[in-house]
C-alpha cells in the first residue's frame, strides 16, 4: 500500500505526550502530567445544562454548515463589545475547534511555492498544517532576550514575494508571550499594504496576567482587518477542550471559502456543542477572573521554583498556561546514568525516572526548552516540582 505524501506528517507530540502519561496512569504509574494543553477546570454549569437541553430538545440534526446563526451572532456582539470589531454573521465561521479554523483558513489561503511566516517557538500544528497544504513554513527565531516577540524589522527580514500569509498567535503558546497594544500595531503598520493575509490565533485571549491586555491586530485600522482573520473558541476560556468548537472572522471572501470546504469536509460542528457555546458566550464569565488568579498562583509558584533549579532559568510568561523555562544548560551532561543531549531526552528521562510529564521544546521549534503546563492542581505543581528537583544535578 501506498499512502500519499501528504500522509507524512508528524503526530502532535502536545497530544502524544499527554496521552502516555494518561497510560502510564491507567497502569497505576503515579505520574504528574504537565503536559496537558487543556484548563483543568470544568466545563461551567449552565453550559452543561444548555448542552443536555439541546439534546432533549431534539437539537441534533445538521445545522447551517458555518454555524447556527444563534452563536454567530453571539460571536459577532462579543467581538464588538470585547475587541471593539464590527463583524456581520456572513464573516463569521463556526468550526470544530480552533485547531479546525486554522487549518480551514490556511487550506484556502496557501499552496506549492506559498510561504507561511510564524515566529518561533510556534504551537506544534503549525508547522504541520502549513507542510499538508505544500507551503512553505518560513520561521522568525524569537528568546527570552526578546520576551518571545517579533517586530516589523524582524517581519522585514524574511519577507518575500511569496509570502502569503503570516501566523500570529498572541497570547502565545508555548513561550506565554502577549503582545501589547504598541508592539502588535506595530507590526499591523508593517503589514498594512502588503499582500499577504494575517491569520491571528487569539484563543489564549482571556487567559493574562499582572495588567498584560490582550489587543486584536485586527483594531489596528479597516485596511488591517480586511486582511486578517481572526481565530478563537470556547476550548481554553470556558474549560470545553472536548466539546470542538472554535470560529473564525475575517473578510467574507475568505469566510465563504472556508464555509465551502467546510461544506464537503466536515458538515457542520456539533449542533449540542453549539448550543453550549451560544450558554458559554452569553452569560456574564465573571468565573474567568477566578480561574485566571488561581493560574496566576501557580504561575508565580512555579516560575520562582524553576529559577532556584540551577542550571534552568524560565521567563515569567504574560499569558496562557505553559511556562516555558530554557533548559539547555543541562545538555552534555549525564544524569543518573542518562545522557542528556537535546529536549526530547530530558522529557524522556523525566517521564521514566522522574514520573513527570512535559513536552520536549523540540514539538514547537525551541529544542533549549521543555513546556511545563499549569494547568493542573497546586497540590500536582508542589510535589511535580519536587519530582524535578530530585531529576537535576
Ligand atoms: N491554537 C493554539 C495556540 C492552541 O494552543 C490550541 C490548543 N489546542 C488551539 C489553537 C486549538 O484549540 P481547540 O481545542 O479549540 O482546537
Ligand atoms: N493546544 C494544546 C497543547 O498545545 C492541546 C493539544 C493540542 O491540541 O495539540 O497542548
């Protein structure tokens, strides 16, 4: 059998990892996942209650391909009232997760010979997504030195006249960076009169800290937001990984691209997550405060820990849930018998020896750093810290 080139691709190493500490913990392994990418609160009440509603509703055929027109116009006012944007239901998409927004989006915007500018670290899928549809993955190398940020220069660097489209994700995974209000529309003022569309993942929107504020380069001026599409979802900010609903704005044109190939592809998401996510973005989420200040806690708890970790050192991140500490002094050297020479092998010695899980830096382009996630219990940050110290040197 021959599959297609296109079949090619690395599997999600955010995902795998997760799903072998899942199975080391079904074998009765004790181990202490920091690699979840997901909130480890739970879905809210009254979502759950809109979701079996719908179900009892009798919610459960087809709906319209690009979303009930129910939770497109909820995402339309929230779009006004939190992001100052004005955008009518024919530019708006549902999809099954953001994840499916990037990809839908990229599917119809590139192809052989495009280029897809993404400053590194990068979310894992990136590279993935843009390498299936025969485009060109141009990256910007970004460090701590830099807080993880790009500027127009560094735009003007690697831009070409096959570039495309450039991939924005703020706040990011995994480095934690939040571009604020000066540095993304100094970007947008780069980009205002090129040719090429902005994709700009904002599904970290709610998720900042210590007065950082999360800023839509779609603000910047009409000319940017004619050329920018917006993506973001219900996953991190309500606590719905598992319920597959993102969407994404932009000019119709594109919209309606992605509504056709949505069309053939996948149908429609979920009509129950749907109505959830109609619950979700309709009542007041004050609950996000409070589940941002007990991120926050862990945050402060674990980058002062990682930091006394000599040789670690780890940025305090403005946004998301991941820390994302440089590791790289501790490659060359060998630790309990194991030889310690890149990210994948510091994971791997802590998942066996140390029984903690996190994503090797190497998944998102960084291979000095490991991504450790937050997103899970203090009582688990405490003693998987612990776990580590006892790993080190
Ligand atoms: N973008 C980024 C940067 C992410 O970390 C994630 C998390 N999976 C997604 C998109 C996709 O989110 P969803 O679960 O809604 O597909
Ligand atoms: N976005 C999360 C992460 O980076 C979830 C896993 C995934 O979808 O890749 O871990």
């Amino acid at each position: 059998m021959k599959l297609a080139k296109r079949s090619n691709i690395a599997p999600s190493l955010t995902l795998a990892m997760n799903t072998k500490a899942k199975q080391m913990r079904a074998k009765g392994i004790d181990v202490i996942s920091f690699a979840a990418g997901e909130p480890d609160f739970t879905t809210p009440e009254h979502v759950k209650e809109a979701g079996k509603k719908a179900i009892d509703g009798n919610k459960t055929y087809y709906t319209p391909v690009s979303g009930i027109i129910e939770l497109k116009e909820i995402v339309a006012k929230k779009l006004k009232k939190e992001n100052g944007l004005d955008f009518t239901t024919d530019e708006i998409t549902i999809n099954s997760g953001a994840k499916h927004s990037v990809f839908n989006a990229l599917s119809v915007l590139v192809e052989n010979g495009d280029e897809v500018i993404v400053p590194s670290p990068y979310w894992v899928s990136y590279t993935e997504m843009v390498r299936i549809l025969g485009a060109d993955f141009r990256t910007i190398e970004t460090s701590e030195e830099t807080g993880f940020k790009i500027t127009p220069k560094d735009l003007e660097n690697v831009f070409s006249d096959r570039t495309k489209v450039v991939l924005l994700n703020s706040p990011n995974n995994p480095t934690g960076a939040v571009y604020n209000k000066k540095e993304i529309f100094a970007i947008a003022e780069y980009l205002e009169d090129k040719d090429i569309v902005i994709v700009a993942d904002e599904i970290y929107e709610k998720i900042v800290y210590d007065g950082n504020v999360h800023v839509s380069i779609a603000g910047y001026s009409d000319k940017i937001k004619s050329k920018t599409v917006i993506v973001n979802g219900v996953s991190k900010a309500f606590s719905m990984t598992g319920w597959r609903i993102g969407y994404a704005a932009g000019p119709a044109e594109i919209i309606g691209a992605v509504n056709k190939l949505q069309g053939h592809t996948c149908g429609n998401p979920t009509s129950i997550s749907q109505w959830a996510s109609v619950a979700a973005l309709q009542q007041n989420s004050s609950f996000i405060t409070g589940w941002v200040s007990e991120f926050k806690k862990r945050k402060d708890y674990i980058v002062k820990k990682l930091n006394d970790c000599k040789p670690i050192t780890c940025a305090d991140p403005e946004g998301a849930f991941y820390v994302f500490p440089n590791v790289s002094g501790l490659y060359g050297s060998v630790l309990k018998g194991n030889t310690i020479k890149d990210s994948v092998d510091l994971a791997d010695y802590l998942l066996n020896k140390g029984k903690i899980a996190v994503v090797p830096g190497k998944a998102f382009g960084a291979d000095n750093y490991i991504r450790i996630s937050f997103a899970t219990s203090m009582d688990n940050i405490i003693e998987g810290i612990k776990r580590l110290e006892g790993c080190l040197p």
